[in-house]
C-alpha cells in the first residue's frame, strides 16, 4: 500500500489548514471561497425523485436504468449538439473525480504512455497518471506535445481553475491534430454550462468531431449545475467502442451508481429550468465579487466561465492568500494548479448570497 501513496503527491489541501484557522478567527466568521461547493438546496424535484426510488433493495447496474440512458442521450443532443447517439455513446460514473483519477488505469497505460493536460489544471490528472504509472507533461498548446507515446490527451473547457474557454476553432484544430496521430481525446465539459462571456462548445458538437466520436470522450457532472455534488453522479459520452470497453471494466471492478441517484439523476437531466434559477444565483454572486475584488486592485484573467475567479495582485499565491484570510476571506492559491499558478488565487463564487456579501463588504473596507 505504500509503493501506492509513494507514487501521490501531498494532498495540496492539507496546505491550506493555517490560513483557514486565520480566516476563521474573523469576529463575523469565515468566508470560504476556496473549493468550489455547492451550497444551494438540491431542487426539490431531484429531491422528490430520490426520495421516491429509495426503496431500491436490489443491485444497480454499472450502465444504469434505460430511463436514465435515455435521459443522458437526451441530454447530449439537446446540450451538447450531438447527434446520432444511442444508449452506446453513454456511460455514468461514481462523480467525476474517481473517474478522473482512475481513467488511465482503466484504460490500461502504464510506464512508457503519456497522459498530458494543460498546464494550469485540476490536479487529478497528473493523480490519475501517477496510479498507473503512466508519464505525464503539462501543455501549453497540445498540438506542439511529441505524439509518440501520447495516449491520453485531457482537455478543460471551461477550465478549472481559470474559467478558460476554448473556441471551435481551437477544439476542431487539436481534434484533428489528435486523431491524425491516434491519441485519445478526453474533454472535461463539467462547467460547460456556467459560461458567463463565452459560450462553451463541446468536443461532441458535429462542427467539432465532424459527426463522428471515434476517440473522443466528453466528461459532464451534475454536482454544480444541479447542486448534486453529495450525490456522486457524472458521465461520460462519445466513442461506443471505448465505452462499451470501460463498462466491462467497471462491471468487474462494482463502480455502480446508487439506484436512487440514477433516478434521481434521470430528473435532473430532463428538467432546465432549475439549471437556469442556479445560473442566475451564480451570475449575481460573480458579479458581486468581481466587482469588489477590481476594486480592491486586484486583475482578474479569464474566468469567462466555470465558478471560480482567477485573481492576482501581482505576488506569491500565498502571500495572497494570507492576506484575504486575514480578512477572513479563504481563498486556493494558485499554485495548487501548478506552478504557471503560483501568482494567481482562485476565488469560487459558490458561496451562500450572505457568505458573498460579508466578502464584499470586507474587500470594501480593505
């Protein structure tokens, strides 16, 4: 078990702990704007629909409910611009995160294959490399990486933790660059539908992959446009053939979602408008701490969509950090992001309308 923990770096939020006992020593209490956790109530028709599958004494299945394919199918197409797709171009997963962390694994690379991923990125993919023993390099532009052993290629768009967006035009170039040398394309679509200055495209959209999802994979969650993030539900959609490979996988290895959460996922997935009430809530709480953080001379870069601001003031990460814990304001220092970050902070706006104001009025204040 060792030789497995030895492989992982620190966990980066252990880093974290001083500056939120400073921040939590505030007279008015901590602001927590550090990761990027729902706090809205789960809407009650996910919440009814839960409730109504609770009685689920049976095993699930890995590949889930024909309501819920359905559902997922669905929703690809209506979302995402897909087209064609069937209950093969779907697969659920146990939240994102354990999917993200264990994807090289499954898909059986191992010392010599290269996993890459931008250079300011969710630490997780370098985790999932690192587990199967795979190499990894960090990328600027994905198309100027040597392809030789190239076998996994993670984008971000939106990205965590800048709010970057990629254009068509960008996803249509690295789509042809990866297919054209046989790598496989894995897009991280989870913020896809929290674009604020830009409209995110997903590699699945026939504009991108020219109506075919041969070696391409989109990652989609419903913990933040659904408030689900305690429910532990994502999937991935596009190739069939790798799909049907990871099911077969995930058969043997018992990665089931819950009964009730696929129903209630199911719900989720067919219902916008609740998506749209959340939107509106996080629009405003951008707006509000974007505005303060301005005022208070910091330059904001990116963060046209996603949930997160990336900030800077122009010094170490964690002199930033400290110094908005002193105000009692917690925030993730860049560099958690890698070392492209270590002037930035991230600053989640998924904190409660109250949270988001006491923040204001102490960047106000200064």
């Amino acid at each position: 078990m060792s030789a497995v923990s030895d492989r992982l770096p620190v966990f980066p939020w252990d880093k974290l702990e001083p500056y939120k006992a400073t921040a939590a020593a505030h007279a008015d209490g901590i602001v927590d704007l550090s990761v990027g956790t729902p706090v809205d109530p789960v809407p009650e028709l996910i919440q009814k629909a839960l409730v109504a599958a609770a009685d689920s004494p049976g095993y699930p299945t890995v590949w889930g409910t024909a309501e819920l394919r359905d559902a997922l199918v669905g929703w690809c197409e209506r979302r995402l611009g897909a087209r064609g797709f069937t209950h093969r171009n779907v697969l659920p997963t146990v939240g994102s995160k354990e999917l993200v962390a264990w994807l090289p694994t499954q898909l059986g690379l191992g010392p010599g294959d290269v996993v890459a991923y931008p250079r300011l990125a969710y630490p997780t993919y370098e985790v999932g490399a690192r587990l199967a023993r795979a190499e990894y390099v960090a990328y600027d532009d994905p198309t100027e990486l040597d392809p030789t052993h190239l076998k996994l290629l993670w984008l971000n768009s939106p990205s965590n933790p800048t709010g970057r967006v990629l254009a068509k035009d960008e996803l249509i170039r690295i789509v042809a660059w990866a297919r054209e040398h046989g790598v496989l394309v894995v897009s991280d679509e989870c913020y896809l539908e929290l674009g604020w200055e830009a409209e995110p495209v997903s590699v699945l959209h026939p504009e991108v992959c020219g109506g075919s999802y041969e070696g391409l994979i989109a990652v989609h969650s419903l913990s933040k446009r659904s408030n689900l993030a305690g429910y532990r539900f994502a999937f991935l959609a596009g190739d069939g053939g790798l799909l049907h490979d990871l099911l077969q996988i995930r058969k043997h290895g018992g990665m089931m979602t819950a009964a009730p959460v696929q129903a209630a996922a199911a719900v989720a997935l067919g219902d916008d408008a609740h998506v749209a009430e959340q939107r509106a809530r996080y629009a405003a709480r951008r707006e509000a701490l974007r505005e303060a953080l301005l005022a208070h001379g910091f330059r904001i870069e990116h963060s046209e969509a996603s949930l997160y601001l990336w900030a800077t003031r122009d010094e170490n990460c964690w002199e930033t950090v400290a110094y908005l814990a002193s105000l009692g304001i917690l925030v993730a220092p860049g560099e958690f992001y890698g070392p492209a970050g270590d002037r930035f902070v991230r600053v989640a706006f998924t904190a409660t309308d109250e949270r988001v104001a006491a923040a204001v009025e102490r960047l106000a204040k200064g």
